[in-house]
C-alpha cells in the first residue's frame, strides 16, 4: 500500500458560523458554533487515510486537552502520529475560523504548539519507505532540510505554503519540490516573487476548477458546480485527492478530476474535514 508522510500544523479549529459581517462597532448573530482538529497538515493526512492510502504525520502539539483530543481524532482516522511531537511549554495552536453564509471564511490563529517541531523529528528510516513527503505551512528552514532529505532518498515531495507564502522566506524550497500548490492569491503572489518557470504547479480556482501548469503546457480541469456551505478544509481535500491520484499511478487530468470532486465534496459541508472514498469520488465522476 503506498504510505505518504504530511508535514506541518496540527490545530484545534474553533469555527463560528455568522449571519453577517458586521461593520465597524457593528454586531452579528453566530449561528453555530463547533470545535474539532484541523490544521493543512492534519487535513491532507485524514483525506488520504480515508483514500486508503498509509499516512505518516509529522507536527506538534501542546501538552494540552485540544492536542490530546486532536491526536486522538487523527488516529481514529488511521493516521500514524508516532511522530507528532508533545511540547510541555506551548498550547495547543488554536485556529478561529468565520465562516459566513456563502461559505468563505476567514482565519483568526492564536500562535501555539504547531511548529515546534523540527526535521529531525521524522526518522531516516520513515522517509526512506515513503513513496511521497508533502509539506505544509511551517518554518521554512524545517521545509527545506525535510526536502532536502526526501531529494536525497529519492522521494518525490510536494508542497502547499498556503496564505503566508509571500512574507515566510520560502524562496529555497519552493524551487526545489516536485509539485508546488497554490490557489489564486498565492500562485500571484508566488509568480511575482520567484523563479518558477521550471516548476510543475498545481493551482486552485475555486469554483473554476484547477490546473496542472508544467515547464512544457497545460492541463486544466474545470471543476464541478455546487452550492459551497463551507469553504474550509476544501484545498487540503483537493491535495489529498490528487496526491492519492498521482500515487496510485494516474495522469495529470484524472488527478485533477479527483482533486476537484473532493474539495467539492468538502466544501458542501460545514468544517474542514468530510470522509473521502473512492465509491463516492467514482460515482461522481460517472466511472
């Protein structure tokens, strides 16, 4: 069975669903409110778990309830945390998350526990019998020396920096990964400040789909129309769908029809997490 490892946050997401924006001094009415793990990391790794795949986490917590409930969701989940690294000293990090009625959000983060942990902490042994690393958010000497390992063990890596690529330094590894995910601000953001004409990018369009941008053309995918109740969690299902795709084998344009049919199953529910399977991805596909 291919076995991939996730690196990056593991969080504690508070999400409070509201009526309205409200204005300056203004007030709105939250219409539900509800707390369960996430994290980019976390996300990828569930998704792929539920996509059958072997799924390694590397992250960190606190030595706190939200990291212990946390741990124990993804391992219920079939993710090995093994190496999901306890910090005595930090919380948890805890992610409040507002969604509003058309289902974007928007993301208040309380600094934490989330990247205390270090490359070191994943065992040679790990990455050599991976058949794919994929990085999230974290420092970015932790994501260089991590693709630096998994280049040197002939592991394929790819990589989701996520909103913060454009003031984290990650001029270094974003070169260097084999797949590099972005979504419209980001690839902006990304194309303006570095060299990635020789990169093959995965990019995120929301409701107009996804493509495949290679040194050498194109393949794109126009994604599935849908009434979004929830935008969080989507990109980190779409990661997971098109890593899961990749792995087992496929080309670039199934793999972004499965990657579109799970950020579209995951926005179609409130939270970040929605399980995946392939009974379900095929039969929307029609296969």
């Amino acid at each position: 069975m291919p076995r991939v490892v996730c690196a990056g946050h593991v969080n504690w997401d508070v999400t409070l669903r509201v009526d309205s924006l409200p204005e300056p001094d203004g007030e709105s009415t939250v219409d539900s409110r509800t707390a369960a793990g996430g994290g980019s990391a976390s996300n990828v790794a569930v998704g792929l778990s539920d996509l059958g795949l072997d799924t390694s986490l590397l992250g960190s917590v606190g030595d706190d309830e939200r990291g212990r409930a946390a741990r124990a969701e993804l391992t219920e989940k079939g993710v090995d945390c093994q190496h999901v690294v306890t910090s005595p000293d930090l919380e948890t990090t805890t992610k409040y998350i507002v969604v509003q009625p058309e289902g974007e959000v928007m993301v208040f983060g309380c600094p934490g526990a989330n990247e205390a942990f270090a490359a070191t902490d994943l065992p040679e042994s790990v990455l050599r019998d991976a058949d794919h690393l994929h990085l999230t958010s974290q420092p970015p000497e932790t994501a260089t020396r991590l693709a630096d390992r998994a280049s040197a063990a002939g592991v394929p890596v790819s990589f989701d920096p996520g909103r913060r690529i454009d003031d984290r330094g990650y001029e270094e590894v974003v070169t260097e990964v084999d797949y590099l995910f972005l979504n419209d601000r980001e690839a902006a953001l990304a194309l303006d400040a570095f060299d990635l004409t020789d990169r093959t990018l995965v990019l995120k369009h929301g409701p107009d789909g996804a493509e495949v941008r290679l040194p050498g053309g194109r393949v794109a995918h126009p994604g599935y129309p849908i009434d979004a109740v929830d935008t969080t969690g989507a990109g980190d299902a779409f990661a997971a769908g098109f890593l899961a795709a990749r792995v087992a084998g496929d080309d670039f344009e199934r793999s972004l029809a499965v990657a579109n049919a799970c950020g579209a199953f995951v926005s179609r529910v409130p939270g970040a997490r929605e399980e995946l399977s392939w009974t379900e991805i095929e039969a929307f596909l029609g296969e």
